[in-house]
C-alpha cells in the first residue's frame, strides 16, 4: 500500500468518525467547546491511528512475503 492511498484511507475513517462525534456534539447540554475538542480529538486519533497502522503493516509486510 503505498502512502498516498494509506493516507486517503485514513483521511475516510477519520472523516466518518468526525460525522459521527458531530452529531454526538450538538446535543443541547455539551457546551460548544466540549463539543469541539470531542470533534477534533476523535478525527485526529481515527486519522492518526489508521496511518499509523497502515504504515506498520506495511513495514511487517516486507518480511513476511
């Protein structure tokens, strides 16, 4: 998996996962900015995450195959 289509992966989990936190954060009793650093955390670790794992399964994969 090269790295351009490992970041474009984890560009989607982490937008899916933003939607998701959103539509938890404008519930009516979490304040605007709780509801931000929810959003932004959640992107951020389903972004960081997914590449990261993509990337150490791409380093396992030279000495495996």
């Amino acid at each position: 998996m090269e790295v351009q289509e490992l970041f474009l992966l984890a560009l989607a989990i982490s937008l899916d996962a933003f939607g998701v936190i959103l539509c938890i954060g404008i519930n009516k009793g979490i304040t605007l900015k709780s509801s931000m650093i929810f959003v932004f955390s959640f992107g951020f670790f389903q972004f960081f995450l997914s590449f990261l794992g993509g990337y150490i399964g791409t380093i396992f994969n030279k000495y495996i195959v």
